[in-house]
C-alpha cells in the first residue's frame, strides 16, 4: 500500500507497480437500516437479446444500498395491469417492468413501467430506441430513473469509473460503466500509469505516466484518445486533480525542489504555487466550491490531509484520526471527507462530516484500502483493497452498511475514480 500510497512515491520520485483485469462479478453484502422492498420482473423479449435488462437494472438498485429485491419471475411488459394486491402480499413497494423489441433499421424499441404498489398507480415510465451494442447503456439509465423517481436524487448507474490495471509488464488506464463492465482501455503502457482523475465534464482524464522515465502529467480525450502532456517539469510531476470549471489543475511538482503544490492551467500553463513547506505535500484536491484545495501533507512528522485557501493563506489541518492519514476525497455537495487511514497497521476507508471534524468513522473491515472517491450523487464511495489475497474495487454506502465487490476474474485492479454525471 502506498500514500495514495503511489501518489506519496511519485512525490518523491520513485517509479511504481500497478495491476492486472478481466470481466466483473458483483457480490453484494449488508443491510441497510432502510430499504425499499421492489421488484425487477423480466421484460419482454429480453430474451432474445444479449442482455438480460432486468438483471442489470436489478444489480444497480441493489448495489446502491437503497433498494431490497422482491423475487418476480415472471414477465411483465411496460402494458400490463399488475393485480397489485399480489405484489402487497410479496412485500413489494414498487415494481418494474418492460420490454424488449427489434426495429427494422436493427435496433431495439426499449420500454419500461414504474409503479408505487403501495399507492397502486404507475409513476411514469420511457421508450428509446437503443442500438443493440448499447442495450446495457439502456440498463443502466432506467436503473437511474428508477433511483430517481423513488429516491429524489439522481442515479449514477449510468456514469464511468476509470481505474490502472496491469498485466506482467503491460499497464492499462481503462473506462468502464459503474458496474466495471462495458468499458475499454484508453491507454496502454509499458510502463506505470497512476493517479487518474476525470475533467469535471466527464471527456477528459489526467493521469501520471513514466513512459518518458519520469512521471509526467498528462490529459486525454476518452473519445479521441488525443492527448497533450500538461506537467513536463524538471523533477517529478504528479498527483493532478482538476478545478470545479475545468480550467485548471492542482498537481505536485518538485521542480523547485522538495514536492509542493501548484496550479496550473488546463493546457499546464501559468504554474503558480500554493504550498511553500520543507516538507512532501501532494494529493491536491479542488473543494467542490473552488475555494480550498485539501492535501495531504508530512509537516506534523506523519501524513495528515490539510486544506489551504486557493487565494493563498495558512494551511489548515483537518484530519486527526491518528498518526497517517492520506488520499482524501470530497462529496460533490462538500459536506463528506473520504480518507485512507492507518491504524494498528491497517488501511481503512474513514468518512468525516466537514461540519463534525471530532467525529470521523472507519466504514470497512478491511485492511489495505486506497483511493477513494465518491459518486457523483454523492450517495456511493468506490474505493480499491484487498480481498481473499487479491487487489479488487469496491462500492460502500456512506455508513458502510451496504458494500458491492466488483470481483474481476484476474488481479490486481487499483485507482478507481467515479466519473461526473454527462453533460
């Protein structure tokens, strides 16, 4: 585990060993205090796709930790008059169905239907015509509206996760769904890739490479895959976030000697520096405002995440949960504090209130976490650690109560980053 724990070591200059993947199973454990009992029955015709519909979009609202399946195995289209008095006896809240039905230009009519058991009336419900290679895309955004309609906040079923894998010598940066299927590598690398962050709107990645021998910041275009280096400094330069407009980065360089923070525009113009310290300071990252930037800094002997004013100002320590504490992460509304903490030799994944700084809460058991960052409804943290001796991603509720495994097939997958809702 290094600080991010790779950040800490591209800080200081040293090269680094990233992982390896396949295709995601998702486990999902817990029980949250609330949920809404519903019930996903499978659509019409959607067996004679290459996707089951229902079980994706009944994976999603599971694994947001809000929504508690009621089995239904039979098929119910988005024209059907459900006899809602045989889905109160089930337990079931609200219930969902749809259907599935080829075009002639060769896509696919997809439907669905939302109804309130309880109230018995439908809530509404959507066709598009999906091209067949999207039909999970489709999945994924009435999972959205779903979470939407019964929740009032929006579902990020539908937005991207980046996230470093590596196989033997072979480094890859890939894009995948939330679910960590669906995706592709954007870059492939001989050599280690780490730190990537989304563009606030959702078409660009920064990264750290070593494909020139030293770490260098690069942005991408996820469509294009045109790229343009934005921290090509002597020294080391890493660890980039981007600024709520996505005009500018914060990113660490130790062009002037030790590592410290600096900004930079979007094109890695106009470097200006923030921290002027003896000691690493690195991690930036924007406040969802524009106002502060929180990093993780050794100034106190051990690593604690501070803020500093962008204006410029005294930096201000904010965690104090024991002697190292790294990688924050922001919620979208600014209200949370994600970090990695050490404790008695383990990793965990802390949540603090910003407002209730005493009250920070260690939501894993496990023991080798990294990199949180949170989903763009704020809801959902998705983090990497250590399962059954294998590197995996996981998703966890904010209380930790509910946690979905996106177990993939070979090991070693690491640096997650949970895109922004589309623009």
């Amino acid at each position: 585990m290094l600080m991010n724990r790779r950040s800490f070591a591209a800080a200081s200059g040293l090269a680094l060993a990233g992982p390896a993947l396949g295709q995601f199973r998702v486990e999902i454990s817990g029980v949250g205090a609330t949920q809404v009992p519903i019930a996903i029955a499978r659509f019409r015709d959607e067996d004679k796709t290459t996707q089951s519909l229902s079980t994706i979009i009944r994976a999603d609202l599971e694994r947001s930790g809000v929504f508690r399946n009621v089995e239904a195995n039979q098929v119910l289209d988005e024209a059907a008059q459900p006899q809602m008095n045989e889905w109160r006896s089930r337990s079931a809240d609200a219930l969902v169905g749809g259907s599935v039905t080829r075009l002639a230009d060769g896509r696919f009519d997809v439907r669905f239907k939302l109804w309130d058991v309880v109230k018995g009336k439908p809530l509404g419900g959507e066709s598009n015509a999906t091209m067949p290679a999207d039909l999970r895309v489709a999945a994924h955004r009435i999972a959205d509206v779903v979470y939407e309609k019964l929740t009032g906040d929006k579902g990020v079923f539908s937005t991207r996760i980046a996230y470093v894998t590596r196989s033997g010598k072979r480094y890859a940066l890939r894009v995948d769904f939330a679910d960590g299927l669906g995706g592709e590598s954007v870059l492939n690398s001989n050599e280690p890739i780490i730190s990537p962050a989304w563009s606030p709107d959702g078409q660009e990645l920064a990264y750290v490479s070593f494909e020139d021998q030293k770490a260098i910041v690069f942005a991408q275009d996820v469509a294009s895959g045109k790229r343009r280096k934005i921290a090509s400094f002597r020294g080391s330069n890493s660890a980039p976030s981007w600024s709520p407009d996505g005009q500018s980065l914060v990113v660490t360089l130790s062009r002037d000697g030790g590592s410290q923070l600096y900004i930079v525009g979007r094109n890695g113009e106009n470097p200006r520096r923030i921290t002027n310290s003896q000691s690493i300071d690195t991690e930036g990252v924007f406040s969802p405002d524009g106002r502060f930037i929180y990093f993780v800094s050794d100034r106190s002997g051990g690593p604690q995440v501070y803020r500093v004013p962008v204006a410029g100002g005294a930096p201000e320590r904010v965690s104090f949960t024991g002697s190292y504490n790294i990688s924050p992460a922001l919620s979208p509304d600014g209200r949370y504090l994600a970090y990695i903490s050490r404790q008695n030799g383990a990793f965990k994944l802390y949540v603090s209130e910003l407002s209730r700084p005493g009250a920070p809460q260690a939501i894993t058991d496990s023991t080798d976490d990294e990199s949180p960052s949170f989903a763009p409804n704020g809801k959902l943290i998705i983090y990497a650690t250590r399962a059954d001796g294998r590197d995996t991603l996981m998703t966890t509720t904010l209380d930790g109560k509910i946690k979905a495994k996106l177990e993939s097939r070979f090991p070693d997958v690491r640096e997650p980053v949970w895109g922004p809702f589309a623009r």
